[in-house]
C-alpha cells in the first residue's frame, strides 16, 4: 500500500497511541465534539510537515483538511501533548538500556537556525557569533541524547540567559539533576552560581583544547548528535513559525517521532504501512 516516508510504521503506532490516548484523556479539559478525524491520521499529518517541511496549506489531500490538522497541532501543543510523550517515551528508552527514568547528568547547548519571512521582527534577533538573524534554540539531553527540555528565543539572545530559562523548565521534568556539561559559552561564576542556588545543579564546562581543529569533545558530541538529529527534520532546518512556542512544540514533535521510531527497532513486528483517505492517481508522463 502507498505510503509516505514520514508515516508512522504498525511497529511505532502500537507504541504511541496508547501513550497519545492516555495523554489525551488527562490533558481534555472539557467534554465537547469529539474529533471526527483519526487520531493516526492527524499524527501522520504532523509528521510529515514536520519531516518534510511543507506549508500547512500544502499538506496533501489524502490527509485530513490542514485547517483541522493545524488546529489539533496548536491545540495540543499549547496543552504540552508533545511535551509528555516526549517524557513518557523516554522513561521507556532510559529503562530499556537499564537507566533509572530521571537523570542525574545532563549536557546542554544551543543552536541558532535561520528564520523565514513569516517570523516577526519582534521574535528574532540577529547572532553576531554565528552570523544568523532568526530565533536561536536551547537544548538540554539526558547522557544518551535524549531531550529533556527546550526553549526558542531570539538568536540575539546569549546562551547565558537562555541557560537561565532552560534550567527553570528542565525543573519541571527532573528533580534528580546533580551535573550539567557544557561549551565555553557558558562559562562564569554567575551564571554557575545562580544555577546552583535555584538548582543545586553544578555546571562543568567542557572546552576545546585545539583551536579551529575538529575533535570530537568528551560529553558535548552527545547534545551536538541530539541537534543533528533535530536538523534531519526540514521543518527545523530553519525556523517558519509566527510564535515561538509552535517551533518548541516542532522540536517536541520531532523528538516524538526519533524516540518512537527507536522503540519499534526493539520490537519483533513486521514494518508494516498504512496509507489514509483516499489514494492519489499519479499524472501521466509525457511520452
């Protein structure tokens, strides 16, 4: 059966719709119509925006309409759906390699994309360092690179004050953080101070000890391998939302789809496919 690329294997859906559902469930805040579309049709539909990159508008026909899949997108994000599958997968994936579910180190880093026309002036910045006008991600992973928390700001922002806001919503998912690892941008008593006394969370700086020499860095390449894992998704190749919280939520997203498809690679199911509405008859070559 036709399939695109971004759509969700039997092997991953039988993993996600029981966390969807019951996030659902805990998440509905009044009884009202209920959604006439399937739930597996409406993921797909994120997932290929987000993997493939596309405007709403040009989401393809054999999906829900873009207006009602747009609406779930913005609906649940703003309720945090993506944000507790995100902590709900991982827990799974940390037991699965004989982890404890919350950490007690974590590596952080930042990331600044380039922002498209759509992107207010009021909600982008431009980086000197690496020379970007956009809106600028800050990341924080687990040791095996698995994202616990993530914040958008202005790419003007530096990584100092943008560290600030990550260990206020790190604190919301775990309460076990002993060790934070990070880059040089970093570095100071004040911001480590700070940390430590709203977190007690003690920050070690990881620097480069050969200049404009390529090296792979104790503990950082976990957090850089996590970003490219993110770039892989051409939604997040550069940043296209109004808000700043639709492309958190698009990180979220993201992550949703890589812990997932990392739970199938364990399971012993067929990678079967399934295609929704109605198909589509290709044109006709020119002979």
């Amino acid at each position: 059966m036709r399939h695109y690329p971004s759509d969700l294997t039997d092997a991953q859906w039988k993993i996600l719709e029981p966390q969807a559902r019951e996030v659902m469930d805990q998440l509905r805040r009044a009884t009202g119509r209920p959604m006439v579309h399937d739930l597996r049709a409406m993921l797909d539909a994120i997932g290929y925006i987000t993997r493939q990159g596309s405007e709403w508008r040009a989401l393809p026909i054999d999906f829900p309409p873009w207006e009602a899949v747009y609406a779930f997108f913005q609906r649940w994000s703003e309720r945090q759906l993506p944000h507790l599958l995100v902590d709900r997968l991982r827990a799974r994936l940390r037991r699965g390699v004989g982890r404890d579910i919350e950490p007690t180190a974590a590596i952080m880093d930042s990331q600044s994309v380039k922002a498209a026309d759509t992107v207010a002036a009021a909600s982008r910045g431009f980086d000197n360092g690496k020379k970007i006008n956009g809106r600028k991600r800050h990341i924080v992973v687990d040791t095996e690179g698995f994202l616990l928390a993530a914040v958008v700001t202005a790419a003007n922002i530096g990584d100092r004050v943008g560290a600030k806001l990550l260990i206020i919503a790190v604190l919301n998912v775990c309460t076990r953080l002993q060790l934070i690892w990070a880059d040089a941008g970093y570095h100071g008593t004040a911001l480590t101070a700070w940390i430590h006394a709203v977190a007690r969370i003690r920050v070690q700086i990881v620097t480069r000890t050969e200049a404009h020499t390529f090296k792979v860095l104790p503990r950082r390449w976990v957090v850089e391998r996590s970003l490219a894992w993110l770039m892989r998704y051409r939604r997040l190749a550069r940043d296209y939302e109004r808000r700043p919280e639709h492309h958190q939520a698009m990180i979220y997203w993201a992550t949703v789809w890589i812990m997932t498809r990392r739970l199938a690679r364990r399971s012993t199911d067929p990678p079967q496919q399934r295609r929704w509405g109605q198909s589509r008859t290709p044109a006709p070559r020119p002979t």
